[in-house]
C-alpha cells in the first residue's frame, strides 16, 4: 500500500491507505461485492468501491459507489472520490 501511496503523491499525508487482504473489513461494513457480473470477470469476491471518512475511530461518512443496475459502481463512481469527500469535510 505504500507504494501505491507514494505513487499517488499522498505518502506522509493525512491520508492513509489500509488492505484487506483477508476482507475482515469489507465483510464487518457490509461492503461484499459478490455480484455475479463483476464476479464472473474478477473471479473473487471483492470490496465495493467507496470513500469513507473516519475522525477520530468514528465512521462520520460512508460513501458507496453501486446501484442496483451497477453493483461495481463503475458508471458513476463520483460519489466516493475526491469531491465528495472534500464536500463532506
């Protein structure tokens, strides 16, 4: 994850990047995508795609990019980046 941070530009930064490797997380927030479209391309289960913003341990937003039409929430994924997340700030 690290490298990822660094690649991102955010390494030291306020933002942090976690894995889940072993989806211990995606499985306590609800977060599974197990739809069988995505599924039948990535092979495994995996995390919804979303933002969250934690203060202090405490989840204030959860934002998650699916639809019931777009379980990978790949056609309109603004709802968890950058813009949504400074608009919650």
């Amino acid at each position: 994850m690290s490298g990822w941070a660094k690649d991102q530009g955010v390494e030291g930064s306020i933002i942090k990047f976690l894995g889940d490797t072993r989806s211990e997380l995606t499985q306590a927030l609800g977060l599974v995508l197990d739809h069988p479209g995505p599924m039948g391309v990535l092979g495994n289960p995996r995390c919804k795609r979303f933002s969250m913003l934690i203060d202090n341990g405490v989840i204030k937003t959860i934002n998650i990019a699916a639809a019931e039409n777009d379980p990978a929430g790949d056609d309109n994924p603004t709802v968890s980046l950058v813009d949504k997340m400074l608009a919650d700030l």
